[in-house]
C-alpha cells in the first residue's frame, strides 16, 4: 500500500522544516525536506561595513551564533591579512568549544533524546528511592495539571516503541532537568571568553577584545569541570543505554556514507594543525579538502541565481513563484555529491586520518561500548554517539587550553580594512561544516555569502535530481503508523537541524 505523508512543521527541532515522504509497505521510498522560509541575510551585508559582517551573521542563529562569528572573522583575517596572537586563537576556541557542548546537550535532552523514552511512566514507580519518589510525583502533579500539551516530553506518545523501565524513565527525566541547567554553564563559560552570549560582542577580526586573567582561568575551570562531570557520568552513559535499548537504530538512517570536515579548533598560530582535521570522506576513502569543489544547485530552490555556482559567485535572489522548486535551502554539492557533516563527519573524518591518536582511541573505545564497527556510526544512533563522545573530547581539550593561555598577553592585533579584498573562513559549527565568503569592494561588503551545516545536510535535490543527505537517509525507514510517524521523526532529528542556519 503507498502512501504520502507530509509534516510540517517537525518539531523539536531549530527553525521551520517541513517533510514529505512516500511509503509502500510501511517503508519510505521517497523524501522530499522542505525549507519553509527566508531570510535573507546575505542581501542585508551587502553594502554594509566589513566589521558589522561577524555582528549580524551571528543573528543568524541563537543557538550557534559564536560559529557563525568565527567563520566571519576568519573570512576577515584572511581578507585583511592578519593572524590573531596565541591568546586570540585560544579564546576563540574556547569558545567555539562551549558552544558546541552545549548545543550537543540541548540537543540530546532537551529535543532529540525524548523520542526514545516514555517520561510518563514515572508514575508507575512503586520503588523507595526518596529522590524518585519526588521526581515520581512532579510528574504526576504536572500531568494531571495539564502542565505540558500532548506534544510535549511528559506524556506517552508512542508507548509501543519507548523505553518501558520506569527507573530508567525517571533517570532521564532527572538528566533532563539537570541537563537544563548545565546547558546554561556552557553558556556561562563562552561568555567569559566573549564578553556575553548568545551574540558575543568580543569576537573581532584579529581576534577578540576580551582579556586573559588568572580570575577567567579560574572562573572557567570551575564551570568546565561540571560540564566535564555531566558528559563522563551522565550524557555518555545515556546515549549508551539508548543505543543498547534501540539496536535497530544503527540500521536506519544511513546515507550514502559520503562526510565532509572543514576542519575546527587550530593548535598552532597558522592555523595549519586543527585539533579535529579537514577532510572529505568518499566512497570510504579519504581526500584532501578541495574549496573550489564546492559549488550551490537551485534547481528544486526558489532562487533565480544561477546553479552551480561557487560561493565566491554566489548570488541569493529568491523566487518564491519558481515552478517546480519545493524548499527555500541551496543544494550544496562537493565535486558534484551531496556530503553530510556535522559530528559523524567530523570523527570519521578525524579517524581515517588518524594523526590525532587521542581521537582515534576514543571512538575506539566507543564502539567497544556499543559493540558495532565504524561503519555502525553512519546511522541515527551512530550521530547521538558520535556527538556526546565528541563533547567529551572538547571538554578534556578545553583543559588544557586553559593551560596554554597566559594572562596580561595581547587577545587581539591591529588591522586596517583595505579598499578591496577578499577572504575565506572555513570552520565547524556544532552541526557541521560552515563556511562563509566575503568580498569587499570601495571598503563596503560587495558580496558574501555563507554556505551552512543544515544547507548541506537537509538540500533539496541538486541539477542531477540527487537527494541530499538527510532525504537520502529517510529512504527505507520503516513507517509503522502514517498519523505518527515516529521513526522518520527519529531520523530526521538525529542530523539535529538548524533550519534558522539554513535559510539565512
């Protein structure tokens, strides 16, 4: 029997995604993910000055607004010809790095993690543990209070495919709320470094205007240590219990394995060593990365710009009447495919080339944890793995870039704005590869443009009708109820999209 599903919006997830996915039999065969707004903001930074760039991009995202910032001073640094001193690149990676761990946090806890679990039966606790008692309560009090909607955590949506353990449930439910809390650490560590979040008025080309000092040190490891003890002791050890209570869920959701890293958090002054290397992953096989590979299709987009353009091209003139078009995302393509990134991509990426030990050893030991292979983490589970470990990685990393700073050293270096230039800033956000371009022309932003981890993740079909990756990942997903679809929400959520990001 086919069918046709459509959702939208999917919630749970940043910005305005709708689906629409064809199943014969209970499993999809066809997916088609829908930008469903835009915004514009390569439109608004032409003509503007260079140095409001990194000011507005960040209000592109709330959620990762520090990424967007570094890949605009970078682009800036390199326009300008300047390198921030050590103190510099050391903050920005700090953080960069807070940034991501608490994104990968929300994501798990507070949008992802609740389709795995049933917070509901709490109430069927009959233990006398005090501290589930009480928990046990809230929940019926807030239940029977009609305090959360039939869309929200606390109530069982989908019995039948939820973990059913009431101790496990309520131990969720605890990390939730604490999971809330901690988050709010993560941002309280970035802000030390960038003066406030989530825009940061400190990030400047060169470097950032904030101050090392042995007080910020100290503030900072004493915030890092309770992220560090939450990952270790908490967000880990979850998303194992997930992974052995949903084995089935490193079977769906594979794309066609293809990655890509632009590679994140440089160890030395150049920029030439990233903790977390650039990289393209195809066909199993590991590449150097190629910028001028990346081009933008809009066949299914509606934009009037050319496809096929490289970003340093780029133009962004919407068409929202384009016949035949279904998403207002480009389809961005690297050497003609479509790639995924975003954690998977970064480890994968990072594994195959191996230089990094530390990194190596690590997703070593998680797939003994888990008992799969590498080839396991292309899946729904394999992203939520792969982002926890990758929080752990970043949290030990921080420590010992607190180490390397030294206080009273200059953060930042002067520069001048040429009349024309141009420059690349290639970095990470917590969802993926983020690259944003600029050109500058009679000391004025001429064009720019930012090519983003959900834009590469949720494309529509590019000029040679390939899905992109999270269309791709849909196809074969077992759909057991088309008024609840459950598993393809599942998949979906797993890539945690950003589509704020996406429609910039």
């Amino acid at each position: 029997m086919k069918e046709t599903i459509s959702v939208s919006p999917v919630t749970r997830i940043e910005g305005h995604l709708g689906v629409k996915i064809e199943t014969d039999n209970g499993r999809v065969t066809s997916a088609h993910v829908v930008g469903e707004m835009f915004r514009g903001f390569e439109q608004i930074l032409r003509g503007r000055d260079p140095l409001d760039a990194q000011q507005v991009t960040q209000r592109i995202c709330g959620v990762c607004p520090v990424e967007h910032g570094i890949a605009s001073v970078l682009a800036q640094d390199a326009a300008y010809g300047i390198t921030p001193p050590t103190n510099g690149r050391i903050l920005r990676n700090l953080a960069q790095a807070a940034n991501f761990i608490t994104s990968h946090i929300t994501h798990f806890y507070l949008l992802s993690g609740l389709d795995f679990v049933d917070v509901a039966q709490v109430t069927t606790y009959t233990g006398a543990d005090p501290a589930l008692v009480a928990l046990r309560d809230w929940a019926k009090s807030e239940i029977a209070n009609n305090t959360v909607n039939a869309g929200g955590p606390f109530l069982p949506q989908f019995p039948a495919q939820l973990i059913r353990d009431p101790v496990i449930n309520l131990g969720v439910l605890r990390h939730y709320l604490e999971a809330i809390e901690i988050r709010r650490d993560g941002h309280k560590l970035g802000a030390l470094f960038l003066g406030k979040l989530p825009h940061a008025a400190a990030l400047i080309p060169g470097g950032v205007t904030e101050k090392v000092s042995a007080i910020l040190i100290v503030s900072a490891r004493a915030l890092l240590a309770r992220l560090r003890t939450f990952i270790e002791q908490v967000y880990l050890p979850d998303v194992i219990t997930v992974a052995g209570a949903f084995p089935a869920y490193f079977d769906l959701g594979r794309g066609r394995g293809d990655f890509l890293s632009f590679g994140v958090f440089p160890e030395n002054d150049s920029g030439s060593s990233p903790f977390l290397p650039a990289g393209v992953l195809i066909d199993g096989k590991l590449q150097s990365l190629d910028v001028r590979a990346i081009t933008e299709d809009v066949r299914y987009s509606w934009y009037s710009s050319a496809s096929g353009r490289r970003p340093t091209e780029g133009e962004t003139v919407p068409a929202p009447d384009k016949s035949g078009a279904y998403s207002w995302l480009k389809a961005p393509r690297y050497a003609g495919r479509p790639l995924e990134v975003g954690p998977l991509a970064r480890l994968l990426v990072a594994y195959q080339d191996g230089r990094n030990t530390t990194v190596k050893s690590a997703v070593d030991g998680l797939l003994k944890a888990i008992g799969r292979g590498p080839a396991d983490l292309n899946s729904v589970l394999g992203r939520h793995a792969t982002r926890a470990l990758e929080s752990k990685l970043l949290a030990d990393r921080c420590a010992e870039w607190l180490d390397q700073l030294v206080p009273d050293q200059p953060t930042s270096c002067d520069f001048t704005i040429p009349a024309t230039g141009s420059g690349v800033g290639l970095t990470e956000a917590a969802r993926g590869a983020l690259g944003h371009w600029i050109e500058i022309k009679d000391h004025k932003i001429a064009n720019y443009q930012c090519v983003v981890p959900t834009t590469w993740n949720c494309s529509p079909r590019d000029d040679r009708d390939q899905p992109g990756p999270m269309e791709q990942s849909l196809i074969g997903t077992p759909v057991a109820d088309a008024k609840a679809p459950i598993e393809a929400a599942r998949v979906i959520r797993s890539f945690d999209p950003c589509l704020a990001c996406a429609v910039h």
